[in-house]
C-alpha cells in the first residue's frame, strides 16, 4: 500500500492544472514515502486531455505513479473525485482541486502527524488566497440554521472584530478561532482535503446526490458522526486561485449559483430538516429558494 493518494478533478482547466501537478510532483519528490496522484478529467474541453496524458509521462517515476481517468461527460465533482477513490490504494487520500498550488509542503511531517494521531478523520492546512488571506471555505462550521441566519444577515461580519461576539455570531467561518494554532473545525473545502482512506470507505466517499458544492460539508458531517475529529493544521499552507472552474460567461455563473443552492437545500433536508420544527423548515427553504431566484 502506498502512504498518500492524490485526487485531483480536472475541468477546462488546462494550463492551471498543468501548473497544479508540476508543483505538486517537485514537493513530493522531497518525500520518503511512494505516493500516487489520480488524475480525473471531467470531459474537458480546452485540450486537457492532451496536456494530462504528456504531464503523466513527465512526473511518473519510481516514488510517484500516476493514474488518469477521462469521462465522457461532466460526472459533477463527488462523482468525479469517487472514481478518483476507487482506484485509489494510498493510507491516505488527498482531494486536491486543480487550482491550488503547492510551493512547498513538509509532506513526511504532515503524514506523521496523522499517524500520531489516529482519531483524526480528516485534516486541512491553511489554504491561503492569492491575497495571502485564509479561504473562509476551508475553516468553516456546520450551516445551522443559527450559523446560517448569522453569515447571510452580515451579523458575523459585523461582530468578527468584536472577541465576546465572535463566539456567537461567527459560528460559520469559526471566527472566534486562533487562525494560527491547529484545532478542531467543522469542516474544510474540497480545495486540501486530507483523508484517512479506512474512514472514507466506511462513508463510501462523496454523496453523488450533490453535484457541485455542499459534499465536502456533508462528507464532513458524516466523518464526525463516526466520532473522528476534523483538524485545521496551519503548519503548513498553500495557495488556492479559487473559481477557475465553470465561470467564463454569465450562464455558466448563474448555474453555478444555482449548483450551490440546490446543495443548501439537499444539506439541510438531510441532516436538519428532522430536527426543527415544521415551520422552521419552511423558512428555511423560502430563504434558499428566494436567495437562488435573485
């Protein structure tokens, strides 16, 4: 068995995937363990084909393997990254996102680190935006109905400077949490999503119920439902250009958009709606309805 398998989407996304996997095999040629990367490419249109099957040639060597997987179609991002997981034989699976670049990452430190502890379900690092500011998306809680109310009435925004508020109002992004210490979270994003390989087949990987959006949370929730722990390392970090994908025209936003309210819905139907009340359900989902059509 491998120690890490590295899973990473692929979609129109060619030169940035590109820069993704030469950065990522440089830092793990540092590494003292053999590692594979999975390459899945969701029917791209703009010649990634070719550019994946050339870089497979380039990085393959005796420490890294690479595997490729081409669709004929969109299969979304859950069902796109499970394909990834099923051929995957690492101790630990890496969801990766094309778009995030890896300078440098103590790879054996990391590793060690979940080997040591042995609770840990999954683990991100500080995911950083081009700005040097963490991804809110990457350290985030549960959208309760409380966190949820909170994020979108702008309260967490406003209270985020004030340290008693913070606790309270900005449950979404864990607002009141040191940034530069590791601890526990909710949930990270998609984007440097580090996974013990036993507790994703117990899940069966992703829901493929969701399409875009939403499944990172809800592999999230289900994780700790097992009893492991979520953890934020900010020993390490990279770097994550964020929407690269599916954004070019305004119909490809808008259905975006509508990708990720229809995860709100599918989140909160499945894990909340049997815990509050008629009523409350029925607001929520006048509001995520209302948010979609604007």
């Amino acid at each position: 068995m491998k120690k890490l398998s590295v899973i990473i989407l692929s979609y129109n996304t060619k030169d940035i995937t590109k820069d993704c996997l030469d950065k990522l095999s440089h830092s793990l040629a540092g590494a003292s363990f053999q590692t594979e990367i999975i390459i899945v490419d969701n029917a791209s249109e703009d010649g990634s084909k070719d550019m994946i099957i050339s870089m497979k040639k380039a990085i393959s060597s005796k420490k890294i393997d690479v595997i490729t997987i081409f669709n004929q179609q969109n299969e979304g991002f859950p069902k796109g990254n499970n394909q990834g997981l099923h051929n995957a034989s690492g101790k630990y699976i890496l969801f990766l996102n094309s778009d995030v670049m890896i300078d440098s990452l103590r790879w054996d430190t990391l590793l060690d680190y979940m080997d040591t502890n042995k609770n840990i379900g999954a683990l991100t690092v500080r995911v950083e935006l081009p700005s040097k500011k963490i991804d809110p998306a990457s350290h985030r809680g549960f959208p309760t109905v409380w966190n949820s109310f909170c994020y979108f009435s702008k309260l967490e925004k406003i209270t985020q400077l004030i340290s008693p508020f913070q606790k309270y109002f900005g449950g979404y992004h864990l607002t009141h949490l040191d940034l530069k210490s590791i601890h526990e979270i909710d949930s990270p994003s998609g984007a440097f999503y580090l996974c013990q390989k036993t507790v994703l087949d117990k899940l069966q990987g992703f829901d493929e119920i969701f399409f875009m959006y939403g499944e990172d949370l809800d592999l999230s929730y289900r994780i700790k439902e097992l009893g492991h722990s979520i953890v934020y390392y900010p020993n390490e970090k990279v770097k994550h250009l964020k929407y690269q994908s599916g954004l070019k025209n305004k119909t490809a936003q808008k259905r975006t958009l509508r990708y990720f309210y229809d995860s709100m819905w599918i989140f909160y139907k499945k894990h909340y709606e049997s815990k509050n009340l008629w009523l409350v359900n029925q607001l929520v989902y006048f509001f995520i309805k209302l948010k979609s059509n604007l």
